[in-house]
C-alpha cells in the first residue's frame, strides 16, 4: 500500500514524461537505443590462406572474404609470380587512324556565300 501511494505521489509531482519510473515496453519504444554504436554484423565466410573456411560475422555485408598469403613462406617462384600480380598493368598505347578525306572547302562555299 505504501508503494503504491509513494508511485501516485511522484507521477502527480513529475510533469515531465522523461522521468520513467519503471522500465517497460513503452519506454522501450520512446527512447533511443542504449548503445553509442548501431552496429549491424553481416554472416560471412572466412577463407584462410590453406583452403579452409569458417563462418564469422563482419560489419560489411560481404560473402567471402580471404586472408592475406604470407609471402615470407612461399617458394622463390610463388613470390615473383605474386610480386607480378601486383605490380601496375601497362595499359597497350592506342595507335590513332589517320583517315584521308578528299574534302575541299571550295566546292562547298558556294552555298554559304551571299548573292
């Protein structure tokens, strides 16, 4: 009973509906969420540098994501062919086509010359 009349005498005083005095679903659905960060983990599959997989989550929505190899365990062949892979493709230079015209400007002026 002493509860109950305490509970009445604060809701009476308390103009405000910011100060709750119980937790329940409607503060719940006023307020916002508690955490600093509205964090979203995304299910992705993790495949290691042997073969294997695993399932983690990750904050990306990705669906496969690949560990680094370590260079420092590969063969001499296996580093220069991944030093190649890395280095910058050189792009083939374009060769321009020179096209021949036989266009000459005198046979046309005589449609833009004023009579």
């Amino acid at each position: 009973l002493q509860a109950v009349v305490t509970h009445r005498c604060l809701q009476a005083t308390s103009t405000f509906h910011t100060t709750v005095f119980q937790s329940d679903s409607n503060r719940t659905c006023v307020v916002r969420f508690g955490r600093q960060k509205y964090e979203r983990m995304y299910p992705v599959l993790l495949v290691r540098p042997d073969g294997s997989t695993i399932n983690i989550r990750y904050k990306e929505p990705r669906r496969i994501m690949k560990m680094p190899v370590d260079i420092t365990t590969l063969s001499e062949e296996e580093k220069k062919i991944r030093m190649r892979k890395r280095e910058p493709k050189r792009a083939a230079k374009q060769k321009l086509d020179d096209f021949e015209d036989d266009f000459k400007v005198d046979d046309y002026s005589k449609f833009w010359k004023k009579k």
